[in-house]
C-alpha cells in the first residue's frame, strides 16, 4: 500500500523556491502519495511541519493523525540567539568590527508579512534604503558591518529584535565564503558559497563547492534544535566551526533535479 506524506505548509500554496518544494517531485516519481495544506491530511503516514516562521507557539501546530512521525515538530524556535557564539554588548571589551543582525530568520521577513504596515511603516523601508540609521530600521535584506561596536547606534542595543555580533568572516584570497549542511534525516551534503560581498548571497557569488567532511559542532546543534530537516549556515575560523544561521524550511538557489537533491529526498524512507 502506497505511503502518504502530509505537509502543514505556511504560507499556503508552498512556494517553488523551497528545497521541500523539490523534493515532493521526487516523492510523487517514487510513488509516496503527497498532501500540501494548512492542516495534516487524516490518512498521513509521515507529515512534516513547513511553517516559515521563526518561532511557533505550540497552539499553533496542527493536529496530526495518531500514530504518524511529525518532522521538525519539535523543532519550534530557531531565533539566533539560542545558539551565538558571537554577541556582543556595549560593555564587552570586543574591538573589532561588529555585524547587525535581526534575532529572526531571514531579516524577519516572514513574521514582518503578518502585520499590517503602516503608511509610516512603509515610509520608514524606503528611508532605510538611503540612511537605516535615520530610519531608525535595518536596509531591506541587509546587514550592516560597522569598524566596532562604538559605531552601533543606541536604539539597536535597546531593541530585543536586533543582535551585534563579532563579524568573524571566513575568508579565501580576495572572496568571502560561507558554507552550509543541508539535511533530511539521516541523508546530507555540504558546500561552500564564495562572494565579492561580506554577506554572502547567491546574488553576489561567484564559485561555489561540495564539502564532504561537516564538524561535529553541526551535529550537535542540529541535535539541540530538533531539526529532522533544515540548513545551517557556518563558517570555519581558527579552525573553529561558528554557526551564522539555521533553518528550517530552507531554500533553494539551484537545479531541484541534481543527483544530490534526489539523495536528500531519499532521506524520506528513514521515516516510512
């Protein structure tokens, strides 16, 4: 009898641009009966919790069939601050240069979508773009790097929504790089992005590689976090692994079709 995986996707429909997304095709082509939706389908075998949310309150999380695994169904907070190794403060004796980040994931762009902005909301973005520190705002998908934490204006440290970190970038030449493990259950790979801009995109990458060996430092983090599936971001310093960002319903840049997205899906039948 054919299996069924069940996804409890926000927002609804699932956006193409998610590994997820991918991975459903490869599902379906094996025969594994696949179920998107706010809510998880009754006859679910396995489901999966695909909210792009940071945080999600435990009254939030749909009701799953008995008996059926839930897939990062523990895994219910993500902000950074649960796992930094960089944060300073403004009594820390750091001298060094400093990065702004917010707390949420990915600029808090999914939780901003929730509210209703105000015309001065709105007002407020576009002035950012020219002066963040006059908009009293982070720049739209941006991080500002500043020389050191004198630099770092006094509205940002009072605002719980906002951390300074130490910016420690992995550096290679003239490139700056920062590598990621990608994973669902017990199948994974790693890479490694090289880019002209600090904050490494793929918009400012120019090369990329697979890594083979990932730090046990990872392990143990994902372990933490409850993620049966998910990202995290690292870079290597000193010989020290440092965890920039994790994720959870992490996106994809590349063709959904490679040998080593089809591996990834593989990671299904641990549950089945």
């Amino acid at each position: 009898m054919a299996k069924t995986v069940s996804i409890s996707a926000l927002p609804v429909p699932m956006s193409n641009k998610y590994v997820l997304s991918h991975m459903t095709r490869h599902w379906r082509a094996a025969g594994i009966g696949v179920e998107i939706g706010a809510s998880f389908h009754e006859n679910a075998d396995v489901c999966i919790l695909h909210h792009d949310r940071t945080r999600i309150d435990v009254g939030d999380l749909p009701k799953a069939p008995e008996g059926a695994r839930v897939l990062n169904g523990d895994a219910l907070d993500i902000s950074k601050r649960l796992y930094t190794q960089l944060e300073v403060l403004p009594s820390d004796g750091w001298d060094g240069a400093v990065i702004i980040k917010t707390d949420l994931n990915n600029f808090g762009t999914s939780e901003r979508r929730l509210g209703r902005p105000t015309a001065f909301d709105s007002f407020r973005k576009r002035l950012s773009r020219y002066s963040w520190r006059m908009a009293r705002r982070l720049p739209p998908r941006e991080y500002p790097v500043l020389p050191s934490i004198r630099n770092v204006p006094d509205w940002i440290w009072a605002d719980g929504r906002y951390l300074v970190e130490k910016f420690l970038p992995e550096r290679h030449d003239d490139l700056f790089a920062i590598r990621g493990w990608l994973f669902f259950g017990s199948q994974s790979y790693g890479y490694r992005l090289f880019a002209t801009h600090p904050l490494v995109k793929t918009g400012t990458m120019v090369r990329y590689e697979y890594l083979t060996d990932i730090p046990d430092e990872l392990r143990q983090l994902r372990a933490r976090l409850k993620l049966d599936f998910g990202k995290l971001d690292y870079v290597v310093h000193d010989g020290r692994a440092i965890v920039f960002d994790a994720n959870k319903t992490a996106a994809l840049a590349s063709d959904g079709n490679s040998p080593r997205l089809k591996m990834l899906a593989d990671g299904i039948r641990d549950f089945l």
